[in-house]
C-alpha cells in the first residue's frame, strides 16, 4: 500500500450516505476507484489510490447525512490522519478509536446526521 492509498469502509445508512462521505475525501485524495451504487448494500466500500496532492476540501459542501454512519479507513498513517481530518470537518465525528501497524494505520468514525 503506498504512503497516499486509502481504503475506506463505510457501515449504517444508505448508499447516498456512503456516496456523501466518498464525496468529502475526494477534495482530499481525487476520485476513488469506485462509488458505492448497491442500493441494497449494507456495507460500501472505497479506495483512493490518492494520485493527486490536493487540499482538503472546504466544509462549503458539506452534505448531511440521513442516518449515523460508521467509517473506519485504513492506510498510510498520514493518509489515515488527513481522512480523519477532512471527515471531521465535514461532518458532525465522533473518534472510535485507532490500531496501528508497522506500515498502516486505522481508525474508526461515527458520523452523525
């Protein structure tokens, strides 16, 4: 996994939820491989390769959120600190708690309508 990949995985709430969280790490990371469609899904995830340096994105455009979403992402320990960072920005976050590796880190958010 390189120093700017970026895997996130998103629980509770609908695709639209997950599709707004996605939307946030974009400023962030770029576009991520794919955008959670399944309508039926219970858990959605995604994966920023993070090709491009961008800055966070402002809170501007900041969607809500029809039902509390559980996300944990997982990387590089900047990678994973930047996500938190944006998301916290974004949304109303709640920290979960982190684990850390030799070369990754994750960590877990509650985010709140």
């Amino acid at each position: 996994m390189s120093g700017t990949q970026l895997t996130v995985t998103l629980s509770g709430g609908g695709a639209d939820d997950a599709r707004a969280v996605v939307r946030a790490l974009e400023g962030t990371f770029g576009a991520p491989d794919e955008v959670p469609a399944d309508e039926n899904a219970t858990v959605h995830m995604a994966t920023f390769d993070g090709g491009r340096d961008a800055s966070p994105a402002s809170d501007a455009g900041a969607e809500r959120l029809s039902a509390p979403v559980t996300v944990t992402v997982q990387g590089a320990p900047e990678a994973v600190r930047r996500a938190s960072d944006t998301l916290t920005r974004a949304f109303t976050a709640r920290d979960d708690g982190a684990a850390s590796g030799d070369q990754e880190q994750e960590r877990q958010l509650l985010l709140v309508p």
